[in-house]
C-alpha cells in the first residue's frame, strides 16, 4: 500500500512539474533556461570574451526546445508512475 501511494503521489509530481516545464507557467521555464545557460559552458580549448548576438540566440532556442522536451518527457514518465501506482493498489 505505501509504494502505491507513494508512485502515485511521484507520479502526480512528475505531471505537475513536467506541465509547468513545457507550458511556461509563471516563467518557470524561463527562470530554468537562465540558470541552465549560466551553468552549461560549452567545452572549448580557445577562451571566449563573449557571446555573439546571433549565437547566443542560437543557443537559447535550442534550451527552449529542450526544456519544452524535457517536460513532455516528465509528463510521460508521470503517467507512467500513475499507471503503475495504480496496478500496485489493485
């Protein structure tokens, strides 16, 4: 009975969570891609000054993408739970 609460209450996480990342809800996302492009440095032996306008576009659209991905993968992996969480409690 615990672990079935316990991935079902996993599982209603992981959905909550996954549909703030992939909806943008109240920049949530957005405060993620910031600390996520402050954090990830590309590995290069040459030091950089700066980044270029068009290439630090670049770089945070693809953030974006992957963030919207991510989310969409945390929904799956919550249904998941639930399903399971659920065929536990039978």
């Amino acid at each position: 009975m615990p672990r079935a609460l316990l991935g079902i209450v996993f599982g209603i996480l992981l959905i909550l969570v996954g549909v703030a990342l992939a909806a943008d809800y109240r920049g949530l996302a957005t405060r993620h891609i910031e600390l996520s492009m402050r954090t990830v440095r590309p590995i290069s032996p040459f030091k950089r000054k700066g980044w270029m306008g068009e290439e630090l576009v670049r770089r945070r659209s693809r953030f974006v993408v992957f963030d919207r991905f991510f989310g969409g993968v945390m929904v799956f992996l919550g249904m998941v739970a639930l399903i399971v969480g659920g065929n536990l409690l039978i």
